[in-house]
C-alpha cells in the first residue's frame, strides 16, 4: 500500500494509484512519470488511469454510474484493487464562482466518485492543478492572470474536499498548482517576468499556455510522490533528457509546495513525519479541456474565508485542532490497511 512508520518500525509496499481526468493526465503520461520517479526512490507505485480530453468530474460520475464503462469496471467491479484515487476536473470549472452550474455539477460529481472510493475503502486525493501561464484571456473577468486564477482553483478544489471529507474520512489535496506559483513567484521575486519565454517557468507549459510540457508534468510527478509518502524529491536522480539543474529547482519546488510549515494543506503522513522532511524544504515558511466562454454571473465571489478557519487537505475546522483532524485520519487509513492486509 504506503509507506507507514509507526513506533519506530517502517512497513513499505507498492501504491496503487489511479488518476481520474483529463488531458492534464493523458498528455506525457503523468501515471507513467509519477511511477518512474518511484522507481528513482527505490520503491514502486501501481498507477492506471480513466481520462479523456476536458472531461469533468460530473462526466466521471456519470460513466462510473455506467455499468458498461471502463469506470465502472475500475471504480467499482475492481474497486478494492486501489488504495489512491485522484480525481482531477476540468482546467477551469473548480475556478468558477460556486453558486455556477458547472461548479455545482462538479461538486456533487466529486462526492459520488469519492462515495464509490470511500466503499473500496481507498483514500481519495484532490488534484489541485494549475492557473494558466498567462491567465484564461476568454474568461478574463475571472482569470486574468496566472496567480488569480490558481488562486480560485485552490478555493474549487477545497471546497470539494470538503463537500466529501468527515471527521472519521478525510480526504486529501495535492497542491501541484502551488508547486508552479513557487517557480512563478521566485522568478518574480528576483525581477524577472515568468511568463517570458525561455523561463522555466514558461517552459512548465506547452504551447498553449495550458497544458504541462514534460518539465511541468515532472514536477506534477514530484509533488505527487511527496504529498503520498511523505517524503521529499530533493536528490533523486535526473531522469533521462532533463539537466541536473532544472530537476534540482522542480524537486526544491514540490518539497517546498508539500512540506512548507506555511501550506494550507495537510497530509495522510503529517502525524508521524520525521521533523525534518530533507534538503531543499523550506521550513520557514488542455485545448480540448477548455469550456466555452461563460459570462460573468452578478456575484463573482469566489468564497474567500474571513472567519479565521483553516483550509486543510482534510476540511475546514474553525474548532477543531489540525491535528486532531489528522490522527483521526491515520487511525482510520491503519485500520483499512489491516483489514486488507
């Protein structure tokens, strides 16, 4: 299943994992990389995947309700054979304002997918993906520019999680988008414009300025593996046709996304993680995926918290400690890996 340490002994087996979306998946194989960057750990990850270009996780639902679909048969028939679910929507709809009827599909999508992963008894993983490198120029009114919209993806995707996660279950979120806005905003931090060409970057996306170029689906892999086992990317070794340089600023980025004492995200690993993750982690601190253009509705709030809450990977608790949230969790993942083991 996962790597766990607990009481100061380490049982390790293969992650199953299977990637439920779109082209963001599809398009350089993200479930073959993540794999690979495994292997560079000296371990091993099982992962599949159910994709199509732009689907939505409404879409999802209602081909996993299908018994003649390949959803079906994964999520359901051969459900016990997962231990990881990620589920990943359309590049724009977890954007959009949550009183919209594409977020709202999407929304309750995601609950009865997550309802079928809660029955096999497997752990559901949000993949927060990414803004556009230069905004979504059709949907400017909502998305003007890279970090406004990751910054509305990042509300969608936590308020999915949300919508599914209990005290008993949580359920998680990879912040692979925030892993981008690290490179953005060092760039920016240095003088430099991300968007121009020739910066990494720029070169974390293809020419559409959506979709990941290799370099963007490497360092989607490395938050992925972080944000599962629990451990940093930082060292391992450069796959082949990368330059030792690059993959040493996207291993720093995916640490520094996932292991951050500022993140806003909490993971299945956090209540008996090692309390120094690695090196490189900073402590201080699809042209087919597109929908039309949709109009802006007369409340364009995107759900921002002013009550003081804590966004987390499992829920929001205004009340309840973060940690107590998590051992919960662990509790509940140890107990479903005993009774499968």
């Amino acid at each position: 299943m996962w790597a766990v340490l607990l009481l100061g002994s380490v049982a390790v087996a293969d992650d199953n994992i299977l990637f439920v979306g779109n082209s963001y998946i599809m398009i350089n194989d993200l479930p073959r990389v993540v794999a690979s960057v495994y292997e560079a750990a000296g371990q091993r990850a099982v992962t599949d995947k159910l994709a199509s270009g732009g689907l939505t996780l409404a879409t999802h639902a209602d081909r996993a309700a299908d018994e003649s679909t390949a959803w079906y048969g994964k999520l359901v028939t051969d459900a016990d054979q997962r231990e990881w679910v990620v589920l990943q929507d359309q590049s724009q709809v977890p954007g959009f304002p949550q009183t919209q009827a594409e977020w709202v599909a999407s929304r309750d999508g995601a609950v009865y997918l997550d309802g079928l992963i809660k029955e096999a008894e497997a752990e559901t993983l949000f993949f927060l993906t990414w803004g556009y490198r230069d905004g979504d120029v059709p949907n400017a009114w909502r998305f003007p520019d890279f970090s406004t919209m990751l910054g509305h993806l990042t509300d969608g995707y936590v308020a999915y999680a949300e919508a599914c996660a209990s005290a008993e279950r949580p359920v998680w979120v990879v912040p692979v988008g925030p892993a981008f806005a690290v490179i953005h905003d060092q760039i920016v931090a240095e003088g430099g414009d991300p968007t121009q060409a020739g910066s990494l970057f720029h070169n974390l996306y293809s020419g559409d300025g959506s979709h990941p170029s290799p370099v963007g689906t490497q360092l989607t892999a490395y938050v992925f593996f972080a944000a599962i086992t629990g451990e940093t990317p930082v060292g391992l070794e450069p796959p082949s046709g990368f330059d030792s340089e690059t993959i040493a600023t996207l291993q720093e980025a995916a640490a520094s996304a996932v292991f951050s004492t500022e993140d806003a995200f909490d993971f299945p690993w956090e209540a008996t993680a090692p309390s120094d993750p690695g090196p490189g982690v900073d402590t201080a601190s699809e042209t087919e995926d597109c929908l039309p253009d949709t109009p802006p509705p007369a409340d364009s709030s995107h759900g921002d918290k002013s009550d003081g809450s804590k966004k987390s990977g499992c829920a929001t608790s205004p009340t309840v400690p973060g940690w107590g949230w998590i051992l919960v969790g662990i509790v509940g993942i140890l107990s479903r890996f005993r009774s499968r083991h």
